[in-house]
C-alpha cells in the first residue's frame, strides 16, 4: 500500500476540507416544517438564508466543525498528531474557529482571507429523533485553492484525509488533486470520504477516476456507495470498491460497519449505546478511530473497533465533538 511509513512521519494525519463553525441547536419537527427544511439532508443556503435561519434558531452549540476539522478532532483525541487544510476569513468566525482546532490539539496554520467572502457556518437542527438536518452557507471554505496547501505539510503526514464535501468548485478539486499529488509523491497514503450520497450523485465520474488515479482508502456509509457504484445490492458495491481501491470501511449504521481488504470482509459490530441523542459527525468520527488505528499499526478489524467506539460515543450526547476521552478508549482496546 502507498503510505506505510508512518514512522518518518510528523503528523499521523493531515486533513482538508471545508472549514466550518457548526452552530447545534435542538428544534422539534415543527420548526423544520416551519422553515421549509429537508430534514435528515444537508442543504447549501446563500448568506440571507443563513442570517434568517440563525436567528430563528433557539440557543445552541458552535463549535468548529466541517467533516474533516471533526475527524481530525477525533484523532487529536485519540492521542493522534493531527493537521488541518482549510480556508477561513480573516474575521471573528474565522479567528473562532482556529483557536478551537488548536484548543483541541490540532494544528491549524492556514492563514484567514482578507478578501472575498465570510467563514463559512454550518446551522445543524437536532430533532428528538436524534436527525440532524444541515443547512450550510460554505462562505470562503469553498474557496480553497492550492496556494493554501502547503506541499511540506502534506508530505509529513502519514495519511491525508480529503473530506467530499469540498468537491464543487473547480479551484478546490484542483487544491485536492495538488494534496493528493504531493501525498503521494511522499509515500503517504491517502484517504477520501464520500461525504453525502448527493456528492456521490454529484461527482460520481470524477470520483472515479480519483480512486483508480489518486486514493488507497475510501469511507461511505451504504448509500453513498451503493450509489456510487449505482447499485441496489451491498456485496456488489463492496467488490466493485476493492478493485479500485485497498482498503476501504463502509459504515452500516446500528449493523456496524465493513472493512474491505482485497478479498477479505471483516464485520465489526456497532459499539452498544443506551440511546441516540444526535447523529451529527458520526461518519466523521468513525474515521478518526479508523485513521488512528491504522497510524499505529493495529489489525484492520481493530481499526474499525476504534471507530465504532467513537462513532457511538458522539452520538450519544449533542455535538461532532467526542465527549470521553478518547485516548482511554484506544489504551482499552490496543494497549
């Protein structure tokens, strides 16, 4: 596999995507049907929108968020050595959002805009039922261009972790394609979550090419990769994946999750929970637990125990960031 020497590396894991300030609140079913809201989806919405939505919403969390920036909290959690690529404005979310990624062990050294649009905000409604429904307004973030990758950066991590989301525009394909590039030129190995079955719908052909060209880890849940593969059945998508890739972990929601190695299948169950308070960054920090366990050398089925683990704990309170720590979690399980 490209990217086995973790042991030259500086950082575990180096992560790009959207950086996000997430604002939780939880809302009953009336409120999303109040404001026209696709529950359970996540739905890009201009600034006026965002504005209007922020201040109808009751009181709540904000904390930096976007996949990635979550999934590299969870690494950091884990006792990781984490860093993150992300484009923020040189404004009071922006400066929040960098102080939070450092408060949480995360290295976080891109520098905000001074030009062009705000930092980007992530208005998350938590329903009793435990759904989130996301409404995003990607401000800069979407912005990101390869001048903010630094090349060294990427090269002294043992695994870059690009985040789906952020595949739209044409300025931060070509930033992911330069990361990717640069991770592999390093010998490191590079990983990409699908993000949300409507990227996948999206970008089903570039992608495709990416996982034959570019990647050696794939993350999704069912959906997404049964619909990337356009098919209904999961045994047909997990041996579509292995040809194009070398590892890849299919999260199966309360059935666990699939790690697909070659031929191989290994099953790990979900870690068992009392109740589900909120969703939000469970994909997310499954693969912190995952990335972790494979910056340490652990058996693959270990790997996806991690994640499980994490997984359940965050959805068990309200927010994508782990409120145990996570580092006992890893000693109890790998030693």
């Amino acid at each position: 596999m490209v990217g086995t020497t973790e042991n030259t590396a500086t950082f575990d894991v180096v992560g790009v995507g959207n950086a996000i300030v997430d604002v939780l609140a939880e809302v009953d079913d009336a409120f999303i049907n109040q404001h026209s809201l696709a529950k359970g989806g996540m739905t890009l919405i201009d600034a006026d929108r965002a504005l209007q939505l922020y201040e109808a919403m009751p009181p709540g969390l904000e904390i930096s968020g976007g996949s990635a920036a979550n999934t590299m909290v969870g690494v950091a959690g884990f006792g990781g050595r984490a860093a993150y690529i992300g484009k923020v404005s040189a404004d009071s979310l922006g400066d929040h959002f960098g102080r939070d990624l450092a408060e949480a062990g995360v290295n976080f050294s891109v520098p905000g805009s001074h030009e062009g649009l705000p930092t980007a905000r992530c208005l998350i409604q938590v329903t009793p039922d435990a759904q989130r429904t996301m409404n995003t307004f990607l401000g800069v973030s979407s912005h990101l261009t390869r001048d903010d990758v630094d090349p060294e950066l990427v090269a002294s991590g043992a695994t870059l972790y690009c985040e789906g989301y952020l595949w739209d525009r044409e300025v931060a394909k070509d930033a992911i394609r330069y990361a990717m590039d640069a991770a592999r030129e390093a010998n490191r190995r590079v990983a990409l979550t699908m993000s949300d079955q409507m990227c996948v719908d999206r970008h089903r052909q570039e992608w495709q090419t990416l996982l034959d060209d570019r990647v050696d880890v794939v993350f999704a849940n069912r959906s997404e990769l049964c619909a990337f593969y356009q098919v209904d059945d999961l045994d047909q998508a997990v041996d579509a994946v292995a040809s194009h890739v070398e590892l890849a972990f299919i999260t199966l929601g309360p059935r666990g999750s699939l790690v697909v190695n070659g031929s191989q299948r290994i099953e790990v169950p979900a870690d068992e929970l009392d109740g589900v308070v909120d969703t939000t960054g469970a994909g997310d920090l499954y693969a912190s637990g995952v990335l972790y366990g494979l910056s340490r050398g652990v058996a693959l089925e270990q790997a996806g125990r991690l994640g499980s683990i994490a997984a359940a704990e965050v959805i068990s309170h309200l927010g994508a960031r782990p409120g145990e720590d996570l580092a006992e979690v890893a000693q109890r399980i790998i030693g």
